[in-house]
C-alpha cells in the first residue's frame, strides 16, 4: 500500500512542481483508491469534512488552492486510517513553513507560491511513520 502511495506522490509532486497544478481526475482517482484501502462509515465522514474545511478555506482565502484542498480531502481517509490526521496537518504546515522560509531568505526574488503536493504526501508519510 504506501508502495503505491509513494508512486502517487511523485507523480502529483511532480507534476505540482513542474505545471503547479493538481488534476481533477487524478485526485479523483486517488480519492477511490483511498476510499477503498480505508472503507468504513467514520472515513467517509472524514473526508466529507475535510471537503467542507479545505474548500471553503480554500475560496476564503489565497493561501491554499483548490488542487491542495482536494488533496487533503482525498488522502484524509488514509491519514485517519494509518495515521493520526492531527499530525498530518501539523507535518504539513510545519513543512511547508520551514520550505517558505528557506525560500524567502534564500531566493533574490520574491517567490509568490510554493507547489504544497510534496509537503502533504511527505506529511502524510511522517504521521504514518511516528503513529
């Protein structure tokens, strides 16, 4: 399972870094796929919160886009599964933040975005591994 996990994180870290965009029909993918590795009552009702919770951060704010939320949402199940979704959350904006650092006191230039797939599946992996 986190073989297949993995394989999914490069490809959507990849393609975040390279075009900064999340596919609809690939997190749609991944979301059937989570679904069915995590299947029960409690997972679904994760990740339809996690659905209202990113979306509508997502739209209120700047800070996150779209593909992001739709990530959390479709990795929710597993983080609830395999892992704690706490410390998910706190691994990513803990990552992500260290990352905006590094690049704010390193680049010349003002950087504006950074692609946020790589922190949510590296986050992803360091709650399955602490839990």
């Amino acid at each position: 399972m986190l073989l297949i996990l993995g394989l999914w994180a490069i490809h959507f870290s990849y393609i975040d870094l390279r075009y900064r965009i999340i596919r609809n029909r690939e997190v749609s993918a991944l979301a059937i796929l989570t679904l069915c590795i995590a299947h029960s009552r409690i997972d679904i009702l994760v990740i339809f919160g996690f659905a209202a919770i990113f979306i509508t951060f997502a739209l209120a704010t700047s800070a996150i886009g779209m593909g992001d939320a739709k990530l959390f949402c479709a990795l929710s199940p597993l983080a609830s599964k395999y892992g704690s979704v706490i410390s998910w959350q706190l691994w990513c904006w803990v990552l992500g933040g260290i990352c905006a650092l590094l690049l704010r006191a390193l680049s010349r230039e003002k950087v504006k975005s950074i692609p946020f797939a790589p922190f949510i599946f590296a986050a992803l992996f360091l709650a399955i591994w602490t839990n």
